[in-house]
C-alpha cells in the first residue's frame, strides 16, 4: 500500500498512516519505514499488550469492585459517575449498577449546553436503572464570559470551559460525599488513540483557563468551579485517597453492540458523532476545530475504532472524504450559538476569521503535565496519552 501524500501550504509533504487514518495535521506525529505513524505502534508496543477483556481482565475487575463496595459500607454511595448522556458514560453506568451491583451517585453538569437527546438519554437511563441523579448547574452568566474569552483568544481548545467545570465538579462531590472512587467512561476501546494537544490543550489547566480569562474576561469568576492538577493528582489522589478508575477498560467493550443495548433496553438514542450530546462541542468538533484550523477529529476516533477492530480504514476514510457538517445544520448552529452567547453571527465570524493561536501563546503548567506523564509512564500508570 503506498503512503498517500500531498503538498500542504509552505511546501509540507501531507502523509496519512498506512494503518489508521491519522495524518500529518498532527504536527507532532512520525511513521517508521512502512508508513505506519506512531500512534498505531504505540498501540501494538504498548496498550494492546497491557489491556485485559479476558478473564485477567475479569478477576482485576473482581477485586477492583470489592474494593469499591468495601469502602463504600456504610454509605449511601460507593462510587461517583459522571454523566454526559454521550455512549461511554451512559454505558458504564448500566454496567455498574445492572452487572456490577455498584450504588453509584451519578451526577450531571449542566454547563447551558445540553442537546435535547442528551437531556432524554439522562432522564431515560436514570429512570430505566432508579439511579439518583445530581445536576450540578453552573453559573449561565460567567460560563458564557469566560466561553467568550477563550473565542477572542483564537485557541483552537474553547470547549476548555465545559471539561473544567465538569472535571473540577467531579472530585468536588467525590471530596463532598466522602467517595474514594470516581468511575468515568474513559477507555482504550474507543479512545486508545488521543487528541493530540496541539489540537485539545489539558483542559484542566487553571493557569491557562486564569490566564486567557484575564485577557479576554469582563467579569471575575466567582461561582465557577476550578481545579488544579496538583491539587487531583496529589492532593486527592494520596491525601484524600480518591481514586479515578476506568472499568470499561476490563470488559468487552464495542461501541455500537452498546448502543444497540441501551436502545434496546432503555430508548437511548445515538448522536451524530461522539461527543454531540453538548450543542457547543458539536460547534466546536464539528466546526470550530475542522473550518478553522484544519483539525478533525474523527480521523482520532475512527483511528481508534480501527486500531480495535470496530471500524475498516476504508470505512474511515470514506467517510472523512465528507466533512463533519453540513452547511444547512452549521449555519443553523452557527446562529444558535452566537446567540446563546449574546452576540451577532458577525462576531462571531470575526472570531473564526482572527489570527489563529495555540495554547503556546498563554501560560501553562504544561511543564508539569509533561513530567507527570512521564513518570506515569515510568510505573505504568498510564499507556497511552497525549504528548
């Protein structure tokens, strides 16, 4: 198969994997001698050998969840669930509750964002499993100023504002209800591939959020939830003794036999894309990322789904051959969002036509990412991950 190539602007040779569909919109990524990038190898070196579904899977899943039932002797939950209503939550919350026999508190950030068919998938799988669910609803007016300075920036992450509030809210309640296990859907089955960080920045990142909202803000941020990442992966991590797991990673996990499931069962419906369940992030993935700076990732999510056998590159790359909207449903959502942020579609134009930026110009802790991903690495903590 030969490596397909084209000429990028400033004279760049454009290379797509042989073996996935990732390409050289990444800038970071490289490919050995039979074309196949190292996203892919990392995944055959790496992930692939260290990733259980088996019965190793099964027993570690076993002792993970006495583990999470003992700790939780004596109170109304055991565990945390955050749910999105997108595929990956929605379905580790049946599986904990129906095949786990975990007493989850699922809870919800409602950031103003919410699809309809996010709002009924919750509603339904609540209902269908009696689960109790907490929304947490951030503060509509300064969500909107800070989602507003991240567009005048021109950073390609402006969905930074609805992953921190979502993450920072998630150890708040596992901190407030004394739970020592957050489960979240994250997983090597349809995300052993990542975004890469030019194109995502770590989203929990305070000093880059504080920074940005500094230089493009008009209120304080009094209500809105902020974390650091000493203060989740130390702080809590070993002092508090709360612990992120990921049981997804331990059974047979494939996207559509899971949908297929909770349609089935509960009414669920599907999305569009992943991650669509929020009318921004559909905006910001769908749009934003792809007319703006050229990133589209799906060619991430379907490389994954390739990588684990859910998905032929063939498949992938017909459908990339389409882009990722259509101009009837974004000039609809274009309109949308301009005016649930309270400006003119010419502004925001504006803001789509201004200089592009990277998470680069602002501060960060990136330094300190960079180092614990390494050490990570080093134990095993981590097998993948962005770089």
């Amino acid at each position: 198969m030969k490596i397909s190539k084209q000429r990028m602007a400033g004279g760049q040779q454009h290379q797509i994997c042989n073996n996935c569909v990732m390409d050289t919109t990444d800038s970071k990524i490289f490919f050995d001698d039979k074309g196949v990038c190292d996203h892919c190898n990392t995944f055959y070196r790496k992930i692939r050998p260290n990733w259980h579904t088996d019965e190793r899977g099964k027993q570690e899943l076993d002792l993970l969840v006495t583990a999470i039932k003992k700790k939780g002797i004596g109170k109304d939950f055991d565990c945390i669930i955050g749910m999105s209503g997108g595929i990956d939550s929605s379905y580790l919350t049946y599986i904990a509750k129906e095949k786990l026999g975990l007493r989850p508190l699922v809870f919800h950030v409602d950031a103003g964002w919410n699809s309809q068919e996010a709002v009924n998938n919750i509603e339904k799988l609540i209902d269908g499993l009696g689960l109790d669910l907490y929304t947490e609803v951030i503060d509509w007016e300064e969500m909107r100023d800070l989602q507003l300075a991240f567009f005048k920036s021109g950073v390609p992450h402006i969905d930074t504002p609805q992953d921190h509030a979502f993450f920072a809210m998630m150890y708040r309640f596992a901190e407030m209800y004394k739970v020592k296990y957050i489960l979240t859907g994250a997983n090597y089955s349809t995300e052993c591939i990542r975004n890469p960080i030019e194109w995502m920045y770590y989203q929990s990142d305070s000093i880059q959020l504080s920074d940005i909202h500094r230089k493009f803000g008009a209120r304080p941020l009094v209500n809105f939830p902020l974390t650091t990442i000493l203060r989740h992966k130390v702080y809590l991590r070993y002092l508090k003794g709360i612990q992120v797991v990921t049981p997804l990673n331990y059974i047979p996990y494939r996207k559509t036999e899971a949908m297929t499931l909770l349609a089935e069962k509960y009414g669920w419906q599907a999305y569009p894309q992943k991650h669509f369940e929020s009318r921004f992030t559909k905006f910001y993935e769908g749009f934003w990322l792809y007319k703006k700076f050229g990133y589209d990732t799906r060619k991430v999510q379907y490389s994954s789904l390739i990588l684990t056998g859910q998905m032929t590159r063939e498949e992938a790359l017909e459908r990339l051959a389409k882009p990722p909207y259509e101009e009837e449903t974004i000039r609809q959502e274009f309109e949308y969002v301009a005016t649930k942020l309270g400006i003119t579609v010419g502004e925001l134009q504006g803001y789509m036509d201004a200089p592009n930026k990277s998470y680069r110009d602002y501060r960060s802790q990136e330094a300190i990412y960079l180092v614990g991903a390494r050490v990570m690495r080093l134990f095993g903590l981590t097998l993948g991950g962005k770089r």
